[in-house]
C-alpha cells in the first residue's frame, strides 16, 4: 500500500499532465482527491507551522487559478510549490 504522502505526488503529477494537456474537467475532479488527501495528512498535526503557512497560501493562489481558467499556472503551483512543502514531511 502507498504512503499518503506518495499519493499525493503521484495526485499532483496527474492533475498537472490533465491540466497542460486541455482535461480541465478531469483536473477539476481529480483536484477534489488531492483535497482530501491533502486534508487527510494535514490533520495528522505534525506539520511545521511555516510549512502550514505555505500549504495555505499554495491552496489560495490554487483556488485563484482554477478561477481565473489558468490551468498552466494551476499545474505549476502543484508541481513546483506542493511538491517541495509535501517533500519536507
């Protein structure tokens, strides 16, 4: 069985391929997934406060992106920003 935290990087790596590849939809749904996980691991409380200060800001500038239809940038903030906070649990 995989650990939470491989699922959320094998999560961002496909939300990010949906997103550049014009899957908007199923980057949409799939991001619901990574939500929870995400929720799944932050509830466990054994995330350092400035790592929880830039999953809050990653998860805002997230949602603006989705908003604004700016699925590159969408992609990027996962694969770059998530990527290195979820590396350092």
């Amino acid at each position: 069985m995989q650990s939470k935290k491989t699922d959320l990087h094998e999560q961002i790596k496909k939300i990010a391929q949906e997103a550049r590849c014009g899957d908007y939809g199923q980057a949409a749904s799939d991001i619901n997934i990574f939500l929870q996980l995400l929720q799944c691991e932050l509830s466990k409380g054994y995330i350092r406060p400035d790592d929880l200060s830039k999953v809050t800001y990653s998860l805002e500038t997230l949602m603006e992106m989705q908003k604004k239809n700016d699925w590159v940038a969408l992609a990027d903030i996962l694969e770059y920003e998530f990527s290195g906070i979820i590396s350092r649990w």
